[in-house]
C-alpha cells in the first residue's frame, strides 16, 4: 500500500511539475510577443472584431426576424457538413505567433551562421541548412480525403490541377497562338 502511495505521489508532483514549467512558458510567449509586436498591431484584431460584430448589428436591425426554424435547419445543415468532413478542421496558426516563431528561428538561424562564419564553415553550414529545410518542408502526412496531387497521374481520372501546362494545350499554344486562333 505504501509503495502505490509513493508512486501516486511522484505521479502526481510529476504533473504538477509539468503544468507548472506549461504556464511558465505560456507566460514566457506572451512576453515576448508582447515585446516584439507593438500594441497597435496587437490591437487590430480586437478593433476589427468590434467593427465586424457593429457591421452585423447595423445589418441584423435592418432585416426581418428570423425564425426558430430557420435557425434549427441551419444549425442541421452546419453539423451535416461537418460531419461530411467538406469543412476544414485545420489548426490555422495566429498571425502573431507565426511572425515571433519565425523571428526566433531566423535570429538562430542567423546566430549558428555567424558562429561558422567564425570558424570558416559558413559554405558548410549553409548548404546542409538548405537541406535541413528542404527535408523539413517536404510533407511526411498523408493525404487528406477529396485532396488533389500536384501530380496528375495520382489523381483520380488523371485529373490536373488548374494552371498546369499540359502537352495538348502547349502544342495548340505553338500552332495557333496564345489565344487559340491562327495567327496571320
């Protein structure tokens, strides 16, 4: 019995350790986006929050009253679509967290350079960072259901996405001109 109330114990100040270093973190990005990112900036969402919710007050006063059922149907049709999956449940990052994340990888990026301009590595460096991230930016996760490839011949029908140049529309280009007609 004494060994499970040990080991609850550690499990517990484990998870308290845990969400305690969580919190100093959360407050650690919050300090520093509010460094980074003058309060103008910071409060342009708010502001444009505020002028839509005023622009759909002005425009709901001048409309007729909707009724229950129309709200009940729209409600229906909004969870048959999610559950279809035709809306995207992407996580969508913050234009601010975007803007600090990037900021802190370049001036790391930029630090490591400097040191192996230093020490006369730079070329080197620079090369395999260009790799690192060509690597990094390629996508491991498969694909999403209904997602069409770059890549025609993975697609269903060999369906192209639009503005590929296709061989049937260069030689056409080649023949009659940009526009399709016969030039003179």
């Amino acid at each position: 019995m004494e060994s499970k109330l040990k080991e609850y114990r550690a499990i517990r100040r484990r998870k308290e350790l845990i969400d305690s270093a969580k919190e100093k973190l959360e407050n650690s990005k919050r300090k520093i986006v509010n460094f980074l990112i003058p309060e103008t900036f910071r409060n342009m969402d708010k502001n444009d929050q505020r002028n839509e919710e005023e622009v759909l007050l002005l425009e709901n006063e001048h409309q007729e009253p909707v009724s229950q059922s129309l709200i009940m149907e729209e409600s229906v049709d909004a969870s048959e679509l999610s559950e279809n999956g035709s809306i995207i449940d992407e996580k969508q990052e913050s234009w601010k967290y975007f803007t600090v994340k990037w900021s802190i990888y370049g001036l790391i990026w930029v630090t490591l350079y400097i040191f192996f301009l230093t020490l006369q590595f730079g070329a080197v460096f620079f090369v395999i960072s260009i790799l690192i991230g060509i690597c990094l930016n390629t996508r491991t996760r498969p694909k999403k259901k209904g997602e069409v490839s770059a890549y025609s011949v993975f697609n269903e029908n060999c369906v192209s996405i639009d503005g590929t140049l296709k061989a049937e529309q260069f030689e056409k280009e080649i023949m009659y001109g940009a526009g399709g007609m016969r030039g003179f």
